[in-house]
C-alpha cells in the first residue's frame, strides 16, 4: 500500500493575499476556491509538476499561528532560473546559496546543494532546492 503525501495546511492570515502570492508571484495553480457556508472557505493551489498542494482559508482545522509553517521545500532542476523567477515576480528571495558538496562529480555543481529561501507574507518558510531531472 502507498502513502502519499497529498495536501500540506497553510497557515495564513489574509485569504486574498495569499491566493495572490502562490499563484501570482510563486507560480502555483489554483485549484479550487470554495466557499461553504458564511464562515468556511477553502483554497488550494499546486505547485507545477507536483503531487502534493497547499492548501489553506478560514473555518478548516484546528488553528494553527499564520507563519508558524516552516521548512515547507520544493524542488527544481534549475535553482537560478527559479530565483530568477521568483525575484522577478517581487517575492524576497535568498541569494543562490551551496551547502555542502555536490556528491556527483561532473554533473551541475548545484546539483543537491543548490538553495533559495523565501517567506510567505505571513512568514511561512520555504526551500528551493536544485535536483536534476525535476522538469
């Protein structure tokens, strides 16, 4: 039996906002943005090529502290084309940063080790991580 892991909760402070950010400036897909009744509304975005979501609105689950979501990490096959496009789109992003070694000699020297970082405006955390083959 799999298990796969399919939506991850958002915690945020402003709806509208956020639905502007993920898709407008990171890129997202908007996948459904559902009122049920005058106090439930749920949003939920995908990231292109992936299998998981994000979602987030107000009247879900238990309340969670909008910015206290950290360490959430995506993965690209070309991390400076990605800073180029978040930075472009106005999302405060990281420099290119390396941590450690790429550990296969002769490939791209990001591959593996190659990161930017960006917060959500509620201070959500993120990673963009380098692995080759993810487009």
């Amino acid at each position: 039996m799999n298990w796969t892991l399919e939506v991850v909760v958002v915690p945020v402070s402003d709806t509208d906002r956020s639905i502007e950010f993920y898709r407008d400036r990171v890129g997202f897909t908007l996948d459904h943005d559902s009122q049920f009744g005058p106090e439930t509304r749920i949003v939920q975005l995908t990231p292109k090529g992936s299998g998981c979501s994000i979602v987030f609105g107000t009247g879900m689950v238990a309340r969670m502290k909008p910015g206290s979501l950290k360490g959430l990490q995506l993965c690209v096959s070309d991390i400076t084309a990605a800073h180029r496009a978040l930075a472009d789109k106005g999302v405060p992003v990281s420099d290119v940063q390396v941590i450690g070694d790429s550990p296969y000699p002769g490939g791209d020297p990001l591959d593996y080790v190659g990161f930017v970082f960006f917060d959500d405006p509620d201070g959500n955390s993120w990673a963009v991580q380098q692995l080759p083959g993810r487009d």
